[in-house]
C-alpha cells in the first residue's frame, strides 16, 4: 500500500503540471478568431445603434481616433452609436483580419467594408482599422483605435480637345515650374524635367491624378474666361500656381 501510494502522489507531481485536467492555454488561431469575431460583432453593433457591445469591450481609458481624425473618449465613443435615421440602412463587414500576439497584448489590423442604403441610394465605402487588445483578468478590452477612410477614385469626365487645350501652359509656384500638355483626349501634368502623369477631370476645372486622391488641381479663370492658374488643394491647403505660358 506504502509503494502504490507514493507512485499515485509521484503520478500527480509530474502530470498535473504538464496540464493534465486544465485547458490549455488558446492558440493563436483560437484568439484571432475570438477577437476578428468580437470586432465583427462591434460593427453588427454600430449598424444597429446597440452601444452595450462596445461598453462591455472598451477599456475604461480607451482612445478611439475616428475617421474624421476626430479623438473619442470611451464616453464620446458609446453616445456616438446610435440607431440609423429613418431611411438609411446598411452593414459592415470586417475583411483582411490580421493579428499579432505580444503576451497579454494583441495588435489588429483589418478592412471595414461598408455598404449604405441612402435614401434608395446605394452606396460603399471602406475603413482600414487599427487595434490594440490587452487581455485582462482573462478578458479582452480594447485600448486603442484608429480608423482611415480609404478614398475612392471618383468617374472622371471627357472633355473636347478645345476644352482640353484651355489648360495647355506652363505654371509656376515660387522656383517651381508644373508644365501641362494635351495628349490626345487627356492632358499630361508634372514638375518641368520630371515625368508627367495623366491629369484626370473630375469635373471641369477639377483634375486629379489616380493614386493621389488626396490632392485636386483646381482651376482658376478671368472674367474673360481665360485659365490663368490653378491651386493644389489637399485637406483644405492650397499651393497656388499662377499661369506664366
């Protein structure tokens, strides 16, 4: 009896340790489920004006940095969702969810792809998001996040090559030159000795280059009618060419 005993308490010594009879620890993939679930679960929140899924994940001293570059406490943050006005309706959807595990601490980044009925108007838009987790008293609470409004290439329009031609010169900016030419049906536009990129018209006397949906060429003109400048405006600044050519 005196050997059978001391092999049983041998037996939980060195099991019991290894984890026989606990959980074990999640995984990774097991927690980035958990949280790409928890996030999709704040946006089925949002579209639903139900604040009491953010209150039970937000830490009590949470920064939430809007699209708007706008700062949220987490007391900003929850009387901010509300239910949808009358006439609009739409969800979001959590994409590209991607998880980085640092101990207690886990970083997100993912897309919110968002689809607006407006008033019978369909329309989409898209956020990249990023997060910070950390585990607490074995919950996870939401510290930090920062949202970016992906921007959308607007339908650019034709114009005739004689609406074209009105843009043709030569501008400066202080020692800067921006030289404009006509190639075929759309105009070329960049620094003098530098390549050019296709200037794509948003409306007239509106232009913009793919990729730097941030900026707009934004043309002035006389009494006369004449083009006599433009101004580069990006996030209400504006750097004024004037027309020398």
């Amino acid at each position: 009896m005196v050997r059978l005993f001391v092999f049983f308490v041998l037996w939980i010594l060195v099991l019991v340790p290894a984890g026989i009879g606990q959980n074990p620890p999640a995984s990774g993939d097991e927690i980035t489920n958990l949280l790409h679930a928890k996030d999709q679960a704040l946006m089925d929140a949002v579209t639903a004006g139900d604040p009491k899924v953010w209150d039970a994940v937000l830490a009590a001293d949470v920064i939430y940095l809007d699209e708007a570059g706008e700062i949220n406490s987490r007391a900003d943050l929850l009387k901010q969702i509300q239910p949808l006005p009358a006439g609009v309706s739409g969800k979001i959807t959590v994409n590209n969810y991607k998880l980085t595990l640092h101990g207690d601490t886990a970083t997100a980044f993912f897309v919110d792809d968002e689809e607006e009925n407006f008033h019978g108007q369909q329309l989409q838009a898209r956020y990249l998001t990023t997060e910070t987790w950390q585990r607490t008293g074995g919950e996870w609470k939401l510290l930090l996040v920062h949202v970016y409004a992906a921007l959308h290439e607007p339908p650019s329009e034709k114009l005739s090559p004689q609406e074209l031609d009105a843009y043709v010169g030569r501008y400066a900016a202080g020692d800067l030159v921006y030289v404009i030419s006509r190639d075929g049906d759309h105009l070329l536009g960049g620094r003098e000795g530098k390549p050019a990129s296709s200037l794509n018209a948003e409306l007239k006397d509106v232009f913009f280059i793919s990729g730097q949906l941030r900026t707009r060429k934004m043309f002035r003109r006389d009494e006369g009618g004449k083009v006599t400048g433009f101004v580069d405006r990006r996030e209400g600044m504006d750097v004024t060419w004037r027309r020398i050519n």
